[in-house]
C-alpha cells in the first residue's frame, strides 16, 4: 500500500461518505491493488479517522463490487475489468 490516499474533507458530506469516495477512487485508480487486503486500523490510522467509518465504506464497496469479503480472512480488493 502506497501513502496516497488523502480525505477531501467536504462539509457537505458525512465522514463514511468522505471515506467512501476516498477508497473507491484510490481502487478505481489502481492505488489499492486487485487482491490487497484493506485492513481497518491501517486504513484508519492512514487517513486520519476512527475504524467505524472506514467498516461502513468497506460494506458499502462491497455492494458495489469493488470490495469481496472473504470469510476468515476480511476484506480484499476485487478483481474489477473497465466495465
């Protein structure tokens, strides 16, 4: 994991949102690997906000396909094409 990822703070939005976008443009952009694990106190303490918005980003990536949940293992980047 590269020292990329930065939260643009906008005040219109909530923390888990910020934290969403955040995440879906650094996997979209390549900066999360295909296969990383996303782990939540290392995401957490890399972009400067508690565990609790971080899991909700995570489970609302994961409805969009961009994340898989593997039992026992936790999060991890998914394999996505440009589609």
């Amino acid at each position: 994991m590269g020292n990329g990822l930065k939260v643009n703070m906008n005040e219109y939005l909530p923390l888990r949102d910020v934290v969403f976008n955040t995440l879906r443009q650094a996997i979209l952009k390549g900066e999360l690997a295909p296969g990383e694990r996303l782990m939540e106190i290392q995401l957490a303490e890399r972009l400067g906000v508690s565990r609790t918005p971080i899991r909700e980003a995570i489970r609302k990536l994961e409805l969009e396909g961009l994340v898989l949940m593997i039992p026992r293992k936790g999060a991890e980047v998914a394999k996505i094409s440009e589609k």
